[in-house]
C-alpha cells in the first residue's frame, strides 16, 4: 500500500520522508506539497511528487488519488486557528472521499484534556478524523525540544544566564527528528490503527539541567535565572519579537512551569528505540 505524506516540505515531513525512503521503496511513497518545487529532492530519488493545498480540496482529491496511507502533518498556518481548523476539515474531507485507509496525525500531548489554548485544535481535528470513520493513529506530539533548544541559547551562553520563566517544571520535550521518526514507524508496521500515542521524552528535563549542560558544552558558565511571564514577555520584545507573539509565548511557558508538559509516556521509545538525548540537540543547536 502507498503511502502520502503531506506537509513533506516542512521540518517534520522531510525527517519523515527520509526515513520512510529507508524503509520501504521510492515508489511506495507520494509526497503531497503545496509547492512541488521544494519537493524536488524527493523527485530526485524516484518519489512521486504531486501538487496538493490544504485550502483547495479538489488538489487534495487528485493528491491522494489511489487512496494509502496518510501522513497528516498539521497546518502551519499558525496566525489563524479558524483556518487551520478549515484546512484540516479539507484534508479530512479529501482523505475520506479518495479512499484513504489509515491517518497518522500530527496531534499534541494530551490533546483532549490539555489547557493549552493550542490544544483546541488539534483536539478538533482528532474528533474530525474519528468522525470521517477512517482508521487513525493520533501522534499526540509535544512540544519539539528545538523550540527551547535552538540557536538563541547562544544569547544565553554569551550573557551567562538562561532567562525563562519555566524555572521548575519538568518538560517532556522530544527532538523533532525523533517525532518524524515515530510517525514513519506507524506508517511501516502494523497494528497502529485507532491507537492513540502521547509523544513524549521518556524523561523530564529541567531549565537547570539545561543552564548546566550550556555551561557544559560551551565551557562558560551559564546560570538559570527565573523570569515572570511578563518580564519574559518584555526580553522577547526586546528580541525583535511583535508585542502580541511575545505575550502569547510569556503566557504558554508560564502555563508550562505550571506543569503542563511534567509527564511523561514510554510510547515514543516503543516505536523508535532510544530518544535523541538534550545534550545532543544542545550542541547541534550552538554548533
Ligand atoms: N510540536 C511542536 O513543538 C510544534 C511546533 C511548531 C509547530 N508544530 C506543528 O507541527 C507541524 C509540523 O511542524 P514542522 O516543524 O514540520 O513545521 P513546518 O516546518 O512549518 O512545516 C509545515 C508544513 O506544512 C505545509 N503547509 C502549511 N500550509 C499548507 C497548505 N496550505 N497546503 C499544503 N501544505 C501546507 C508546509 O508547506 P510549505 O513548506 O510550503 O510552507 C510545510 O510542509 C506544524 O505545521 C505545526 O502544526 C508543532
């Protein structure tokens, strides 16, 4: 059976197409992209690249024509929930009229339960799927770790302090390429169908784990220094980030440090073995 990976051009999609092209061959797979040219390099290895929009469903109709699996990765369209959530409904609407047999979705951790304002959505769109009657597997993804863990850190090396105001709370937070690396699993082995995985690290980590693996890594010391969410808010303004961005971010750490993402599931290390540890994805984010 074919499988389509839609949203193929992004982070997640490419790290998940090239694991599926390591399991199974270039023409078992179809990538769906919105522009084919950036799917170029999966042309290149024999991939069938076809020409596919969330907005516009008779493109999704001719995407996932043949029917196969479905790898639905989640909207990037991160300024407009209403859109995404239509975008979603498109991509559901298409993957039942064309006769897709299994979705693997690209959810977030505890999506029915969470408080995350941004869990609403993907709580939609879980309920969407199992609406459409088509087997699923809800990849119930937390956050990636590079969304802390990512070049800005070396501010934090350079200054000598880790600002944030998480100063507590465990997080969960699992590397991209080990969530892209779950779903190609899910796709490549059987008995996923109507399962529900929370997508997590097997282990928290803290902020002052982290300051100590900077200081570690860079070799200058680095120290956690707690911040309220609106002082935070503020640094990221400072940062070039637009004032209602950076209270959106202030408020979600907040609600971090409260918890939020404190538990973890051993479902990711079942479908890929061992996890990428946060040393690792430190020194790849100050390299
Ligand atoms: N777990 C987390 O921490 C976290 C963080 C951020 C986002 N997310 C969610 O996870 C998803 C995947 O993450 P990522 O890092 O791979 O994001 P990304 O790099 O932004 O990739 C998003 C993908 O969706 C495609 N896309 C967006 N709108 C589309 C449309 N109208 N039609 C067709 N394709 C469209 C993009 O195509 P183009 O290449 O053409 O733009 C891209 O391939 C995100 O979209 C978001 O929903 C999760």
């Amino acid at each position: 059976m074919r499988i389509i990976v839609i949203g193929v051009t992004g982070q997640l999609g490419r790290i998940a197409a090239e694991t599926l092209l390591e399991k199974v061959p270039a023409d078992r797979l179809i990538a769906v992209a919105r522009n084919v040219e950036k799917a170029a390099w999966l042309a290149e290895k024999g991939v069938e690249v076809r020409h596919g929009d969330y907005n516009d469903l008779a493109s999704l109709l001719k995407a996932f024509e043949g029917g196969g699996k479905l790898l639905f990765v989640s909207s990037s369209e991160a300024s407009d929930e209403t859109l995404r959530a239509l975008q979603h409904a498109t991509v559901t609407r298409a993957a039942k009229m064309s006769g897709i047999t299994h979705i693997a979705y690209t959810s977030i951790f505890r999506a029915q339960e969470s408080r995350l304002a941004l869990s609403l959505l993907h709580r939609t769109t879980e309920n969407m799927i199992r609406l459409s009657g088509i087997p699923y597997t809800f990849l119930r993804n937390t956050f990636y770790t590079e969304v802390f863990v990512n070049e800005s850190l070396r501010q934090a090396v350079e200054s000598g302090a880790l600002v944030t105001p998480i100063a507590t709370a465990g997080l969960n937070t699992a590397s991209r390429a080990d969530m892209a690396k779950a779903a190609a699993a899910v796709l490549t082995s059987d008995g996923h169908e109507n399962r529900i995985y929370e997508i997590t690290a097997p282990k928290l980590w803290t902020m002052k784990e982290l300051a100590q693996i900077l200081s570690d890594v860079s070799g200058k010391p680095v120290v956690l220094k707690p911040a309220t969410a609106a002082e935070y808010a503020k640094i990221l303004v400072g940062w070039g980030m637009p004032e209602p961005a950076a209270a959106m971010f202030a408020a979600l750490y907040a609600q971090l440090d409260e918890g939020e993402f404190a538990q973890t599931s051993d479902d990711l290390t079942r479908l890929i073995g061992e996890t990428t540890p946060l040393e690792a994805v430190v020194k790849r984010a100050l390299a």
